[in-house]
C-alpha cells in the first residue's frame, strides 16, 4: 500500500429532512436544493473539494429516490459513482460500503466522508485542513473535524480535545479525549468557556484498510454482510448483493459503532466558516443584509421592516411592511411565515400536510 | 310630481384605491374584488338593496377603465345604467349627473346615493333606515346616514346632530346641526363622549328636482355645465355631451358644494353594522376567527400563530408558524406581509411598484 495515492471524497447524502419546507421537500431535500441562490448545496459540496479531490475522484452515497436528482445535478461524476443505498442503515452501513469500493476502485487512497448539506467557506482553508487530515490518515489515524464553538450550541455533537499532535498555522490537530453527545445548555456553556472543546462537524478522513479494521474489530457482522456487496461492485450483480446484504442489517451510526470506541483518534481544527443549516434560522447568517438588516434571496421588498430573512422562490412580489423577525418564505406552491427563532416548529405544518395535502410536502 | 314614485339607488362606484394591494389592483380597485370571499363588493351593494330597490331601479356611476368588468359583475343591470364618466369630477358632479338622468327615466322617483365599496349588515335594518330617509326626503328634505361610533375614529368625517325629527324602533332621524371633517384623536375622543356625533357613511337620499335645486343655488356653474348632458341622455350624442361637458368641469365634493352650507338636512342614526373598509386592518373585524384569534379568508395553516389575518387567493399552501398580529395576502402574483395596524404604509409599496415593476399594481 502507498502512501501518496491521493485521497477520494464519499459525500453522505441520504438526508430527507423537511426543516427547509417550503424550499425543501420530501422528494428533494435540503442536499439538492439551493438554499442560498445559486448552485444546490450537494453541487457546491463537490465544487469545494476542488482542485483537491476531482470529480472524478468523488463518490455520493444517497438514496434509491433521490439518486437520478442527484446524478442529473452531479454530471461531472462518473454515474455509476453516486450510489443508491435500498434502505437507509445509518452511517456505520455508509462508511463500510463507501471503504470496500474505495479499496477497490482506487486502492491505497485515503478516505474523506462529508455531509452534503452543510455550509463551508472559503474553500481552500477547508481544504488546507482536509489535506492536514488526510496526512494524519495516512499514518493509521482516524481523524475528525472539529469547529471552534462560536456559541454554546445544544444542537451538535462536540469533540474534547487532548495533547497537540502538530499545527500549521491556523490549523491545529490533537488527540481526541472523547466525543460528547449534544448537551443542554449548561453543559453547552461549559464546553465554550473551557476552549476544549469543537463541534463535532461530521467530516472524517482515514485509510479504508484502518476503518474497515476497526469496523471489523467492533462490529464484524456489519463487515461479513457488507464484504460479499465489496465483490460484486463493478458486476452486473451489486445491486441485487447491496439489497440482499442491507436489507437485514441493524442500523448503527459510525459515532456509535466505532468513533466511541477506536483508541487513536485525531482531530483538525480548522479556521473555516461552518454551518450544518438545521433551520431558516440558521440560513439568516449566511445571506446578505440590506441596510435594514433584512437577509435577502430572491426579489423583494421591505418598508419599514428590519432583520427579517425572505427567501422568494415562486417569482411572486413579496412585500413587507412594519414587521421584524420574521423568516418569509415563497415557492410556487407554499407561502411560509415564521417567527425567527421559531423555525423548529415548521415541522408542525409537514405534519399536518401530510395528513391533508402530502402533494406539498 | 308624486311622491309615492319608488326610489331609484345610484351606485357609485369610481374608486380606485391600492390600500388592498395585492388583491385590489389599478384595473381592479376595492368595489370590483372580493375581499370576504363571495360576491364582490359591488354585487354585495346591489344584493343588499334587495327588495328595497329591484334591479331595474339601479344606476352606476364608474369610470371608463371599469365599466366593462362592473357590467360583467352585474348582469342584472341595464348596461346603460352603468355610467362610465370621461373623466373623475369628484362627487358634486356625479350627483347632478345621476339626478339629471333619474329626473328623465324615473320622473319622480327619489334618489339614494351609495358607495360600491362598504361592509354593511343585516341588510333588513339597512333598507329599513333606507325606507325613513326616503321617507324624509319626499319631504324635500337633504338626508343623509349617520352611524353611532363605536370608537374615537380619526378616519372618518362626522355629522352633528340636532333636534330629533322622528323615530321608528332603532332609527333615529334628527336635523342637522353640522358636518365636521375627520377630526385629530382629541377631537374624535371629544366626539365620541358626546353621544351628538355620527360618523358620516357617505349614504345620502334626496327628490332629484331638490338636490337639483340646491346645486343650482350653491353651484350653478355645476348645473349649467351638465344640464345639455341631462338632455342628450338616451340619445346617441350622450357620451359626447358628457365628455364635452365634464373635460372642463373643476372638482368639487357634494359635501363642499352643498351639504356644509343648505339649511334643512336630516340625519338618519340607524342600527346596521357599517364600516368602510379603508384597509386590511379594518377587514379583520369582517370574517370569522379560528379558536387561535386567526381571521380567515381562503385555504390557511397557523401553527402557534394568534390573532393574524390571512387571506389566500393564490391557490398556494399558506403557513404561519409562531407569528402574531400580522396581516398576510397572496394573490397568484403577489405576497404580502404587514403588520396589523400598520397597513395604512401598503401604499408605500404599491409607490415602489409603480416605479419597478407598474404591473404589478
């Protein structure tokens, strides 16, 4: 095995989340919507990880309904590349296919997983890290990335550093002490006062034959079922061995399968911008503000408004007058207003769509 | 002249007001839409006369851009009893315009004068304090309509009243003492305590040869200019006569020219709920609440949202989730959010529209 094949990118890219509803939908979540304006949150994942990992070293794992979306958006990756898992089996299931058929198509490459929805800027100090971790990879480790809390988030999982493994610049790596589950407020709190402690992004890096190891250390069933589908990719018969091995696995996270439990475990921490965008409110920040401090996407018009955010997507005119805090939403089928702040509650209306209207979910 | 000839009503229906921007447009003011659901404005005018006032008995007055679609709106009129004048000449005109007209084809007949664009309701109680003003006016009596305030009301004129003339059940009619234009909120405080003001809903019944009468004592430049329209009414040289006759016409209200200086008005205090509607503010009172204090108008969803109005005319999905005291309209072209008491400023962006983008106002 060399150590200098240069590493492949796996973008996770199952999520089915209506927490963008109207914008985002059932059939075409948050990954393959634009959220910002401009290109859809899994093509500027891929744009990002340019010049780095080309796209013909980028493989997406997403599932059965979204897979033709996705390969329509994605048309610089090879086809057969964005792979449809039958059944979601949570991300240990993920990361052991993803490694069998990395260790075949592009043996001795290190491994990059990432999310495709989240928010990333600029690019090259988010791949100046990615690089410091693949380094890390290649020596055995399995590494993550980790963000200096800007607030005491309760919504993310975090990581507590340990000793300095090494530094370049802004990018610091350590030994992971442990990984925490998201806190209340109070531990929160604690976690930003004590500069410990990073948010948990969900981007890793690490050799295949490591994880798959280590998979096979601490949970050899999901690596026995998984093996047979490593031989058949590239067959006519992967489909049917990937239906045939997921159908009956039990569904396990990666956190929980291996990352609580591995021994050598690094982290980057890196000075990139951010946000895994969990709600309209967190879309707020990363849109521009008019003098008003409206955050804007789209045509619209504000009189004597202020801090709203208005996303108009249904080429309607949204106007609005004498109003603060709100998030205003439009698409062609779906008007939304809600309270900044409050945006959690707009599963409450897909709940109730699904019941009465499932067209507009 | 008899004075049992039965009144004839002249709508009057010029209007063209954005402030229920985006449903009332330029082309489509407030008389011509529906704003409670249901039948328009105008159509709700005319079926709330019924059986006071048949049909056959009803003239508009409307302007050219609208008379196609007020004809359209109202089949069961003469089309030639809707009148489009050439150009606004304010009220005074478009009084002696319809008396001179009622004078010719409903010799006789007493005249009700009416906006197209009010709420008013039961229509019983209102065509009973119709029928006592009539009865006033083959008096030779000016009559006009008063409403009891129900709060200190800074948008509306008033009238003074004086000694009482008469009264049946609920209807009060008294003399005159004066008319007050809209006051500032002392004044309008000042009024309400009193229990001697009304508000002046701009309803008037008056004999065609007395208003005629007053206007050639107060204005005869009035009656001299539209008297050769009078009499090419139902001949085909009308419209040319009107246009000759009211392109120089200078523009003066029925109240300058004739109600704040004749001698012997009567004001008719009746019982029916009345409002005028001057904004969306004011239709939140007019349609039914949810348990949440959400006042409804077309297909919505509120989530934690109180005391809001929405009216959806745009077939879209509409959700408030979290949001309180807010107004919000769609129509297929057009969003708009304001908050409640504040939809005075919606012109503000109809001024902006004008500018950017004219069709959409």
């Amino acid at each position: 095995m060399t150590t200098t094949t240069p590493p492949v990118a796996v973008i996770m890219a199952g999520g089915s989340g209506t927490r963008f509803w109207p914008v985002s939908r059932t059939k075409l979540p948050k990954q393959l919507v634009s959220l910002l304006g401009g290109p859809t949150m899994i093509q500027a994942t891929v744009a990002r990880l340019q010049p780095l990992i080309p796209a013909e070293r980028v493989l997406v794992i997403t599932t059965a309904a979204q897979a033709e979306e996705t390969r329509r958006q994605l048309p610089m990756l090879k086809p057969a590349h964005v792979i449809a898992e039958p059944v979601g089996r949570d991300t240990a299931a993920c990361v052991a296919l993803a490694a069998l058929i990395i260790a075949k198509d592009f043996p001795g490459a290190p491994m990059i997983l990432l999310p495709a929805d989240q928010v990333i800027d600029p690019a090259d100090r988010f791949q100046a890290a990615l690089a410091a971790g693949v380094d890390q990879a290649r020596q055995g480790r399995l590494v993550t990335f980790g963000i200096t809390p800007r607030f005491a988030a309760t919504g993310y999982g975090y990581v507590e550093v340990a000793e300095e493994l090494g530094r370049d610049g802004a990018i610091g790596i350590n030994r992971v002490a442990r990984f925490v589950e998201k806190p209340n407020a109070e531990g929160a709190t604690e976690y930003l006062a004590s500069g410990r402690f990073r948010w948990n992004a969900g981007i890793f890096a690490w050799r295949t034959d490591v994880v798959l190891r280590e998979l096979a250390a601490h949970t050899p069933w999901l690596i026995e079922a998984l093996t047979p589908v490593g031989t058949a990719w590239g067959t006519p018969g992967f489909a049917e061995a990937l239906a045939a091995a997921y159908g009956p696995l039990k569904k396990i996270s990666i956190d929980y399968a291996l990352l609580e439990k591995a021994k050598d475990i690094a982290v980057v921490t890196a000075d990139f911008i951010w946000d895994d965008l969990g709600s309209w409110d967190a879309l707020y920040d990363h849109l521009p503000a008019d003098a008003d401090g409206n955050h804007v996407s789209g045509e619209a018009i504000a009189v004597g408004s202020h801090n709203n955010l208005m996303v108009n997507r249904s080429g309607q005119t949204l106007a609005l007058v004498g109003v603060e805090n709100l998030s205003v939403i439009t698409t062609p089928d779906a008007v939304l207003v809600v309270a900044r702040h409050g945006s959690q509650q707009v599963k409450m209306v897909v709940e109730r769509l699904a019941v009465t209207l499932p067209e507009r979910i």
